[in-house]
C-alpha cells in the first residue's frame, strides 16, 4: 500500500467490518443485568398537564421506576439549553427533559418509566394515566404566519425570530430593474431518517462517580458538556463514548437530547445500567424534522438576466423548541445567493413556532430551500427572456479573479460571508459537456416523436463547509510502528477511518494499513465540536495533519541522533527512518519511538533495536527529557479556521414523465463537483451518491403529513415515502473541479452535504421543462403532478 495515500481512491477500511456484522452499536452494550427506558409520549400536540397518574405502571412486575419532571431538581429540571444563540433569537423555547406542565407537539416525552426490559417497560407506559386539558394547536406555516392562534401565550405572532441581512439598495433595484418577477416557492416539511434511530447506554461506578455514557450522536463532548451541566457532575467525570453510529445526517447533532439526561440520571439514582433505544415511530415523532418554508422572492433583472436587485422573505417553520438557534434559517438566506452576486440583496426570516416537532438542521441545513428558491428563479427569468438558462447562470457567476468575495453579510458560524475560492464558470462548462446539455433539444424531439415527454433541468450551488471554531487530532508513533490517530468528531458512517488514516500515512510515510484512528470517544480525545456541516475533513482533518507534521519533525530529530545525522538529510519510507536515499541506515519509526522515551526495556524487537543506539535500557549519559522536550512520540495539535472554506458544484437532471400516470422516472443525473482537494475521490462519490438519493426523497416523494390536530398521519414507512433503491438513480455521472481553500493546511472543503443541497431544484425545473406546467414545491410526487395537469388542462 502506497504511503502517498492522499488523494488515492481507497477502499473504506471500516466496511468489511460493518457489512459483516461486525459493527458495534449503543444497542449492542449492555447484558442481562441492565434496565431498559420507556417514555409516556403527549398523543396531544398541545395540551396542559392537569395530573399524571403512574401507580398502575409501579404495579407492574419488573417495573423498577417512573419518574416525571416532579422528580427531576436543580439544573435536571431547568429548560434544555440552547446551543446557539442568536442576537435575533428574542424568543427562545427549548423545552425540558420531561414536559413540565404543558406539552407543545404529539411524541414530546412527559414520563419514564424503568423496568427490567423493553417489553415490561412500554406495557406499564401504557398504564401511565395523564390528564390533559387539550388546547388547540398551531400547524402549518401560514397558520403560524397569521398569529391569530398561539403556541406560547407569550409569544405574539409565533415568531421566535425576525432577521435581516442585506447589502445595497434591494428594494430600488428590483423597483428600477427593466424587468421585474415575484414568486413564492414552498418547501414541504421532511426528515433525516438514519437507518438507526437515537440510542442512549448510561452506566454509573458509584465507587469512581463516574458515568460512562454511550450515545448515538454527532457530538460526544457536547453531550458531556451538556449532560455533566445537566446531572450537576464535573466534566471529568462523565466519558461519552460513540460507537458505530448507523447514520445521523443531523438528527443526532442535537445535545442533550431529553432522552441522553434522563438515562443516566436514571443509572446513578438506581445504581444499575439504563438504556434506551429508540424505535422508529419514536424517531417520527420526537426527534427532529426540517425544511418547512415558504420563500417569497421579488427579483429585478436586465435584458442579459442579471439580476440587479433580490428581495426575499422567508418564512421557516421551527417546531415546538428551538434547541439548536437559527442556523437553518441562516443558511437558507445566505446560501441561497449560491456562485452569483445580485447587484443589491435584502433577505428577511421569521422563525415560527408550530405545535410540531421540532427542527435542527438536516443534511443540507437550510441550503437546499434557498438553493431551490434561487435556482428556479434563475429557471423563470430565463423563461421569461426566452434565453438559455445556463447563460443566464453564467451572466450572473462569480469570476474567478473575484477571490476572495465579500458580501458585507453573516454567515451561520458568526463570522463574515466570504467565499474563499472556486471556479464557478468552469464548474458550468463541465457540467454542459457532463450531461450534453447542448444536445438536449435533439434527444428531446427524438423523445417527442415516440410519445415521451422528457425534461433538463439544472442547479447550482455554493456552500459554506468546515466552520470552527477548531477541531484537534493527536497523533501517536507506537513502539510496533503502528500509528494511532484520535480526533474528537464522531462517525456516522462518513469513512472517517479511512480519510484520515489516508492523511497521517502521507504526512509521516507510513503505510496506511498501519494508521489506527478512533473518533468520538472523549477517553481519547477530550476536546472537539463535532461532526456537522461538513466540517470533519476540512477540521479535523487539518488538526490531524498539523499533528501529524509535528510527529514527522520529532520523528526526524530523534532518529537524526540516532543515526548521528542532520534531521534535513534524513527521510521517512514505507515507516522507515533512513538517510535520504540509502535504505541500509534504515530505522522504523517503532524504534524511533521506543528512543523517544527515556526508560527503555527491551521487551520487544524496537526495542532490543533502540538498546543497539544507547547503549542500554536507560540511557544516562544524556539528560532523558532534555529541557522543553518530552518523552514519548506523540503529538497533539489544534486547527482553528478563519472563516467556512466554501465547497461549489452543480447538478442536471434528465427526467421522463409518463404521459398517462405521472410516474416519474430519472434518465440521467450528473453532478460535477468541488470540494478542494479530495482526501479520497471514492469516499467523496460515496458521498455525492448518498446525497443525491437523499435529495431524490426530498424532491419527489417525502413529506411529514401533519394533519391540522397536529397528528402525524404518516409516522411510519408505511406511509412516509423512502426512495427506495428502484427510484434512485442507478448511476450518477460525477466530475470533479479541484480548486483548493487557502484558507487550511491541506486545501480541502466539505463534501458530506453536496449530494442533497440542489437535487430537488434541478429535478423540479426538469419536470417543469417536460410538462411546461410550472412547479412551485418541493417535493412533487407522481400524483401531485396528475392533479397538477388537470388543474392546468382540463378535458
Ligand atoms: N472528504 C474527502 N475530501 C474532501 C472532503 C471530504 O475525502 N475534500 C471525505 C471526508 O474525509 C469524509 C467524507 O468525505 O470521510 C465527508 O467529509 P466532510 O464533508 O468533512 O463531512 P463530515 O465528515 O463533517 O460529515 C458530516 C456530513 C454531514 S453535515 C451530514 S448531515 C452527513 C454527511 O456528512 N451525514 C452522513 N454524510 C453522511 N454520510 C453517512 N454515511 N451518514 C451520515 O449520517
């Protein structure tokens, strides 16, 4: 195996564990001895507590406990924190651990009851008697939007937020343009639906207090944080381990949820292991969903299609708690300007509370509402010029010489909207020649002339990745010459493994089979924010590197004494330390790293190796730690970017609707994309697909049907329509553009979002070009398009 793995298409070395069965799950901890929650769930989306009634459920044989907020004190019993607030966020409501007195959205958690399985603890749930005073709920946008009926008496027109960002003069520009179009895109409510659900395993040594806490999540040191702060226990003494995590996609990046405080609240006041898993009805009506918008757009625009002023209004539907602050709004409304630069933008949200579940970002973020909102608009203003639409595109791109561009805006993490580098015309010619853009209209009369109805259609998009505020990695020369790697993020199945063990072979000249990486497991490594926003290539990746260097240069100095050579003339090969070009004064890092520590037994070969060097176990004739050194060869650093390094691609689409069903069926999908310099091309089209399908759900089929009692009438896969694998697109055509960040070590950007962020605008404008009946929603399934065309045509 190459020791210049960077950039090499490997294999994910995590698969064949986790295709076999070898995966090791929150589920999978545990024995016979250990307790199992289950949680009384509100069947009402808003409704006042008047008495809860548990002593049926303590009758139960096996019930061990049941607890309600009343049982909860101190910070337990205060509202769940909220992760990131916002100067505009004046109405915050997170909720609590357990509903307090009042429940906001059908599957909020009110009781737990403990018991010696699952089965005894959800049968005496169901004995649980709750007295409600049920109130009339908030659903729906527009509902939310008119204020006249509340969630929270005390929060005037639902609305937890209102903000505005802008730059120039929008409402002049769109007024003076020569011409001028508005439009109101709606965006339907959807999920992220890993195939595992959320998962807690909390164990308590009353001899250490100490807690030990598996947990399915994005984010073990924000669960620490937050469950330490919660349960009133010092950080050091909770380690949140995350195993194999089946999929988050953004679900899981919540911290603490409910559930991760009352498991181990419940462990250290029972002295026995508790866990939690959660089922798939659970996971529809208690984690988090998102999309839901309406984005009204006004846009002014020239005789070319530029667009000289954008003015756009959003209305985002949060759910019930706002945990997790305004980030999905804020991508929505920042990304939504995508590689163009209107000549004057105002965009405003209104964040508003419904009785629902609530929202956290899912792969995308915001991203692919504002995408669509932007993309199909660029779509009607070429209608409307009757010019082509990806030159009007390309009328409004962003050159390259324009690097680094200021928008005078604020992006999610804080910090400036300042795109670092791309190549956005580049990105657009490829993507011409990817899917044959220029022979579309032949292959469409070649279509029409056996009855077929075909359509193109096209999105592009920009988008902020590797946020900080840092990310660390510590790197570790062990005396077998095997290198263990830890950074703090957690995996979902993203290939972490691979990528970075791709990153230290190449930054030390070690084999990449050698390279043994953890992640997510605060034992290890303590420090981190988490994995999100395609943030762990450019954060943690970078940290690893930087670490990695520092290894090398320590590496070198030690073997340089060794070999009684200068550090410059020496070099790492395949894990050997030699003078440049001559193998016959090679040492292995292993021995390297037996030198690096000062006592010295030669239990093993580096080390009887290392003994041939000093002379003996201990080596008394220098100093063993010399002034400002360590033993050890390890090294930890930090990577702390200044602003989001900024990923591009974009996507086309080739679809087939059937003349007489509706069905719609993709021909071609192709994708060309740029995320810097790939760790691994193979992991990153593994992304890209995943993606994609992803985006296939959100654009043609998935919708969380809320009815208007605040019931999710599809709270199953029954109901909830899943692309499955029929309905994907079997191949998907993808090219890359490399244009390196500047702004870390390795020139690297996000790539975990890409594959879903413009799907739904490209495969709603190309069944618009097939039915020229304009599509205004996301999504828009094969019967919405029927009743569609018979409000459009009717016999
Ligand atoms: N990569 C690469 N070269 C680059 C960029 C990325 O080789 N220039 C690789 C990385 O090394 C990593 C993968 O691509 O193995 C994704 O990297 P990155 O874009 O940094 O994303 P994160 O690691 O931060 O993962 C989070 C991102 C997000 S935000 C969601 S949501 C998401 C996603 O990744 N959820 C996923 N992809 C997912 N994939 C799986 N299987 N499961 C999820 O829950």
């Amino acid at each position: 195996m190459s020791t210049s793995a960077f950039g090499e298409p490997v294999k994910r070395t995590e698969d064949p564990r986790l295709v076999t069965g070898k995966g090791r799950y929150v589920d999978d901890i545990g024995d016979d001895r250990t307790l199992h929650a289950a949680f009384v769930r509100s069947p009402h989306a808003r409704a006042r507590i008047r008495d809860i009634d548990p002593y049926d459920a303590y009758e139960v044989d096996g019930v061990v406990a049941v607890y309600t907020w009343d049982d909860l004190q101190g910070p337990a019993a205060e509202p769940l924190p909220l992760l990131i607030p916002h100067p505009d966020l004046t109405h915050p409501r997170t909720g609590y651990a357990l509903a307090r007195d009042q429940v906001n959205h059908v599957g909020e958690a009110i009781v737990m009851v403990v018991a010696r399985d699952r089965y005894v603890a959800e049968d005496a749930a169901g004995l649980v008697k709750i007295d409600y005073e049920v109130l009339k709920p908030v659903v729906g946008l527009r509902k939310a939007a008119a204020g006249e009926e509340l969630v929270y008496d005390d929060i005037p027109g639902n609305a937890a937020a209102v903000s505005t960002q802008a730059y120039g003069d929008a409402a002049s520009q769109v007024a003076d343009a020569p011409h001028r179009l508005q439009f109101e895109w709606d965006i339907e409510r959807s999920a992220c639906m890993p195939m595992e659900g959320k998962g807690v395993h909390a164990r308590w040594d009353a001899h250490e207090e100490k807690l030990t806490l598996w947990t399915a999540t994005q984010t073990s040191t924000g669960v620490r944080g937050a469950v330490s702060a919660k349960l009133g226990l010092d950080l050091t003494q909770v380690d949140v381990i995350t195993p194999d995590v089946g999929g988050g996609f953004g679900v899981k990046i919540v911290h603490p949820w409910p559930e991760e405080i009352m498991v181990p609240w419940a462990a250290i006041r029972l002295g026995r292991d508790v866990k939690w898993t959660e089922d798939r009805r659970e996971h529809f009506v208690s984690s988090a969903h998102e999309r839901a918008q309406l984005l009204t757009v006004d846009v002014g625009f020239d005789d070319d299609g530029r667009v000289l002023g954008l003015e756009v209004d959003i209305l985002h539907d949060h759910g019930a708690y706002i945990p997790y602050g305004l980030i999905v709004p804020i991508n929505a409304s920042t990304q939504l300007l995508g590689p163009y630069r209107p000549g004057a933008y105002r965009v405003t949200f209104t964040s508003l509370y419904t009785n629902t579940v609530l929202v956290t970002p899912y792969r995308g973020a915001g991203r692919p509402q504002g995408v669509y909102a932007m993309e199909r608009t660029m779509d009607r203003i070429a209608q409307y010029l009757g010019k082509d639409r990806l030159d009007v595109r390309a009328a409004n791109f962003i050159q390259p010489e324009d690097f680094p561009v200021d928008f005078g805006l604020m992006f999610q993490d804080g910090r400036p909207l300042r795109y670092d580098s791309g190549n956005y015309p580049a990105l657009a010619e490829k993507l011409r020649a990817l899917v044959g853009w220029d022979d579309f209209e032949k292959f469409r009369d070649e279509a029409r002339a056996e009855g077929r109805q075909v359509g193109i259609g096209l999105g592009f998009y920009v988008e902020g990745t590797g946020p900080g505020p840092y990310e660390g990695g510590h790197v570790q020369v062990l005396t077998s010459g095997k290198v263990k790697v830890a950074t703090g993020i957690t995996s979902q199945g993203q290939g972490h493994q691979t990528a970075f063990a791709q990153i230290v072979a190449t930054e030390l000249g070690v084999p990449f089979e050698d390279v043994i990486v953890t992640t997510g497991d605060t034992r290890r490594f303590g420090y981190s924010v988490g994995t999100f926003a395609s943030r762990g290539a450019v954060m943690s990746g970078s940290a690893i590197a930087l670490a990695a260097r520092k290894v090398r240069e320590r590496t070198l100095r030690l073997a340089a004494d060794a070999l009684e050579a200068d550090p410059g003339d020496l070099e790492i090969v395949d894990g050997m330390v030699q003078v440049k070009g001559d193998p016959s004064t090679a040492v292995g890092i292993g021995t390297v790293a037996v030198l690096s520590n000062p006592l010295r037994y030669a239990f093993d070969e580096a080390s009887k190796a290392a003994t041939q060097f000093s002379g003996g176990p201990v080596d008394y004739s220098q100093p063993p730690v010399a002034p400002g050194g360590k033993p050890g060869l390890d090294e930890t650093d930090y990577y702390s970017p200044p602003y989001s390094t900024f990923a591009a691609g974009a996507h086309a689409v080739i679809v087939e609707t059937d003349p007489d069903t509706a069905e719609i069926t993709i021909l071609k999908y192709a994708v060309v994309h740029d995320c810097g310099k790939m760790i691994n091309p193979r992991i990153v089209e593994g992304q890209i697909h995943g993606g994609v399908a992803q985006g296939v759900g959100g654009a043609l089929y998935e919708v969380m049907a809320y009815d208007e009692a605040g019931q999710l009438a599809n709270a199953s896969f029954m109901d909830f329509l899943m692309p499955y694998v029929s309905e994907v697109p079997t191949s998907i055509d993808i090219d890359h553009l490399e244009t390196p960040s500047p702004l870390n070590p390795l020139g690297i950007k996000g790539a975990g979002e890409a594959g879903v962020i413009p799907t739904s605008a490209a495969i709603a404008a190309a069944i618009e070009d097939a039915e020229g009946i304009p599509i205004v929603r996301m999504p828009i399934s094969p019967s919405e398009l029927f009743d569609l065309r018979r409000a459009e045509r009717p016999e």
